[in-house]
C-alpha cells in the first residue's frame, strides 16, 4: 500500500507552509508589538561592555574549511551506506566484501588524515 | 458516524493537530526542564505564576513577543532575520514524517497516526535536520560580532562531524530493517523473542544495535547543541555564542528550534531502536494495563503528597491533578480508549524518557572542552561507528 508521489507529498508540502506560517507569524507578531527605543550604545555589537575593536569580518582558523572538507568527504561515503544498507539482505556477502573494499579505501584517507594531526585541536605534548 | 473525508481535508486536520500538540510539547518542555534542573539543583524552580508555576511558560512568552525587537545596525539585516526564521521552519518540518502510532479509526474514519509516511523517510528528517546549520552559521555570521562569529564557526564544525556519527549510528538499524520508511522500521520490530524480550533494534537479532543505539545518541546530543556538547553558546567564553546578538522573539525562535530538534531526535530515537509504539511486553503479562497503574501510582503521590503540601493553593491544585491522573488512568479500562491510546502511550513514554535524559544529562555533566569535543567526535565515534556498520553488516549476512 504505497500511495502515490503527491499524497505522499502533499503532507509535506502542507507541514512546511504551517512551519512557515508559524515562524514568519511570530516574528511579524513580535515586530509589531515591541517598542523600539535605540541609542548608540544599544547599537553596537555586544562585547562586555568593552568598546568593540574592529569588527568580525577577520580570519579564523584554518581547521573549520578543513573540517567541512573532510565532511564532505565522509558524507558521501555515509550517503552511499544507506542504498547498500536497504537493499543489503539481497546482496548478502558479496555486498559485504565490496563494501569493506570501498571501506578500506574510505579509512586509509582517514588515517592519513588522522596521522597528518589535523583532528588535534590542542597543541600536541603539554 | 462515518464521514466521508478527502484525502486532503484529513491531511490538514492531522497537520494542524500535529502542529498544535507540537508547540504545546514546545512552550511546556521548557516549564519541565526548569522544574527539573531546579529540583536536581536542591531549588523550587518556577513557582509563582500559577500553580507550581504552570503559567510561566505563556507568561514567558507574552513577555518575549512584546519585547523590544531590536535589529542592531551593524548586522547583515536580511540574513539576520531569516536565520532564526531558517532554524524553527526547518525544526518544525522534520516532524511531519515520525509515525506515532499504527493504523486507527477516530469517529469512523480510517487514518494512520503519521502525517505521511515517505518511502524515504528517514533520509528525509537527516536532510532537514542537517539544514537546521544553516540557521546557527548564518545567524552567527550576520550578527557581524565576534562572539557570534566563533559560536556559529564552532557550532557548524561541530554539527558537521556528529552528523557523520549520527548517520553510520542509524546505518545498523538500516540493515536489520531493510527500509528507510520509518514506519517499516517499526513494523519490522514488532513481536517477542522467547514470549517477552521485545524484538527492538536494542535487542534485535543477529546483531543488538546496543553500540549503534549509544553512537545516535551521542551524535544527537552534539547534533542538538545540548550539554556537554554545548559549545556554540558556551556562556562562559563566548556571552551567548551564535545569539549574542539577537533579542526578543528572533531569540526565543532559536531555543523554539533546538527543542523541537530535541524532540525529532528522540522520536526518532524511539522509532528507530525501542520498536515505536510497541509494548515492552506481551499482552498475555498484562501489560495493556500500564497505563492504569501509572495514573494511579501518579494519582496516589499527588494526594500523598498533597497532605504535605506548604500552601492551601498547592494542596488544592495537587488534590485536582491526582483525580485528573485517576480519570486519565481509569480511562485505559475502556476497550476502545485502550486500543486507541496505548500505542500513543508507549511512544509518548518513550520519547518522554530520553526528553528526561537530555534534562537529566544538563543536571549532571560539565561541558567538554573544544579539543575534547572534536576529538572524540572524529576520533572515537567515527570508527566506532564504522565498525558497528560492519559487523552489524557482516552479521547479517552469515545469520541474517
């Protein structure tokens, strides 16, 4: 009993125009009931009190583009778990060696990666 | 009484049904995280705006909606608006695909207790779930603060590496089921091993998910941004993390967001390894009569305690409740309530466990530090996962 492409999508449809309706209901709701009063000191960014240095269009670590890459990576190699998983009963061994071929491949990137130091966060030796 | 319903008139009345005990489970989880935290910490916690306090959360929320909503001008304003606009529409969709309950008739009509149930299910809540980043990285970003900017930085690269755990955790679960319609997911769990060891992906045979049950629900706290994987508002280090910036009711959208996570999290934590709505025991042991000996174990502390009570006002709403939880509780003697409500009982029961666990964990645990956080998330979870998938996989093949 599987129902067709739009009952079964039409909920959805349905779900995300109640979500957006409630979201966007409630900021507009909020925009118009408070009161705004501004000053100079109300404007400017929130850092403690201090007089803000600069603003937050700096650099930042390298170590967050590298883990989004490695993410990317990773995640396609999840994302092509999850077909192999569904049907993997009907594959049976052969799909388990074949995956753990492809595995192999996908975890000596990981330890090269690991080994190269870029999971440590903290300087190494203390 | 038998209406004939369209297919698209019942879809909108379950939506709305689903959306309004959703934001009712929202505004209240909160009163019941504070109360509990409170009650860990040796405090009364909220106690004063109605009895035991069960008003704040709408005196809360009056108080957000008409406070001052204030866009600073140095933010990116249109992305500073949409984010948490992003971050509560992505939560509350990912909603639409949990089954609660199998099929039912209320008033003649025939329905199951799912807003839909897509072939894709589970991919489906990962794919909007997984967008919810999107709200904390962008809101962080258009706050053009720095606090804000190492929030969302440190948010999305944590949110990034848990996801790759959450999903190999639930990769197991694929292989014994065999589908990605949560609602086959549970219908594969159904039955007992041996007449009383419920056949749940815990338990499931050839291969227990125990390893990949522990690996979800780790990812999920990370995934959450609950403690101790609290980094992104770290209050200590970084004021409010990614929100520092934001007021009024765009501040209130982003905790609307992580608590309706919260809760697809553990419904589907449900779902996908305790059975769903399944009893924990055969029929035969008695146990469609739970629910009665909760409301009347509930019933009877109330009024126990209500004796006891410091106020006159505590002791009336005290005595109130227990006959309401006795009323509720004598309502499962009727068959038609029972076949009802029990399955909605046993998922509510559930979910409402690990919703606990999260509060229960914020009592208890400090927070990691960064190294710490990203460490394990990469280095331990990952190939535990991993090889969870494997063995499970392997399992499956020789005795599956």
């Amino acid at each position: 009993m599987s129902p067709s492409y739009p009952e079964a999508y039409f909920p959805i449809l349905l779900q995300v125009g109640l979500a957006v309706l409630v979201a966007g209901g409630v900021l507009v709701t909020s925009h118009l009931l408070g009161r705004r009063v501004r000053n100079k000191t109300k404007d400017s960014p929130y850092e403690c009190g201090i007089t803000p240095v600069g603003d937050a269009r700096g650099r930042f670590s390298v170590k967050f583009y590298l883990v989004a890459v490695l993410f990317i990576l990773f995640d396609v190699e999840v994302v092509f778990l999850f077909p192999w998983a569904v049907v993997f009963r009907e594959l049976g061994l052969f799909g388990f060696f074949s995956m753990l071929l492809y595995m192999a491949l996908i975890l000596a990137g990981f330890f090269f990666v690991w080994k190269k130091g870029v999971l440590d966060w903290a300087k190494r030796g203390r | 009484m038998t209406f004939a319903l369209s297919f698209y008139t019942l879809a909108v009345v379950k939506a709305l049904v689903l959306l309004g005990i959703l934001l009712i489970t929202l505004v209240y989880i909160q009163w019941v995280e504070r109360k509990l935290i409170a009650h860990i910490q040796g405090r009364w916690g909220p106690n004063r705006v109605g009895p035991h306090g069960l008003l704040q959360p709408i005196a809360d929320s009056l108080k957000l909606l008409t406070k001052e909503d204030l866009t600073p001008p140095h933010v990116h304003k249109l992305i500073f608006v949409m984010a948490p606009f992003l971050a509560v529409s992505l939560a509350l969709i990912s909603i639409a695909v949990i089954p609660f309950g199998g099929e039912v008739e209320v008033f003649g009509v025939r329905t199951t207790l799912q807003l839909t149930d897509l072939n894709i299910g589970l991919l489906f809540i990962f794919a909007v779930t997984s967008l919810g980043v999107y709200g904390i990285a962008l809101g962080g970003w258009a706050s053009n603060n720095k606090y804000s900017l190492f929030g969302a930085l440190r948010s999305s690269a944590q949110m990034l590496s848990y996801e790759l755990s959450l999903s190999l955790g639930v990769v197991g679960v694929l292989l014994l089921s065999g589908s990605l319609s949560l609602r086959r997911i549970v219908d594969s769990q159904a039955g007992y091993y041996f007449g009383f060891l419920p056949r749940w992906n815990v338990f499931h045979g050839p291969l227990p998910q125990l390893v990949g049950f522990l690996v979800y629900l780790t990812a999920a706290f990370a995934e959450t941004n609950r403690v101790p994987f609290d980094l992104p508002e770290a209050e200590t280090e970084l004021v409010a993390g990614f929100h520092t910036e934001y007021s009024s009711m765009k501040f209130a959208l982003f905790f609307m967001a992580e608590y309706a996570n919260m809760i697809t999290v553990a419904c589907l934590a449900t779902v996908l390894f305790f059975g769903g709505w399944h009893a924990p025991l055969p029929e035969s042991w008695g146990i469609q009569y739970a629910p009665l000996v909760v409301g009347a174990l509930v019933a009877g502390l109330l009024l126990y305690h209500s004796q006891g009570a410091f106020a006159g006002k505590q002791r009336r709403s005290m005595q109130v409740f227990g006959v309401v939880a006795a009323l509720i509780g004598a309502a499962f003697l009727l068959q038609p309530v029972r076949v009802l409500f029990s399955p909605l009982f046993w998922f509510a029961a559930k979910s409402g466990f690990f919703l606990f666990l999260y509060i229960w964990v914020r009592g208890t645990l400090p927070r990691f530090r960064y190294d710490q956080l990203m460490g394990f998330g990469w280095k331990v979870l990952f190939p535990v996962g991993v090889a969870n998938v494997l063995v499970t996989a392997l399992m499956v093949a020789l005795f599956g």
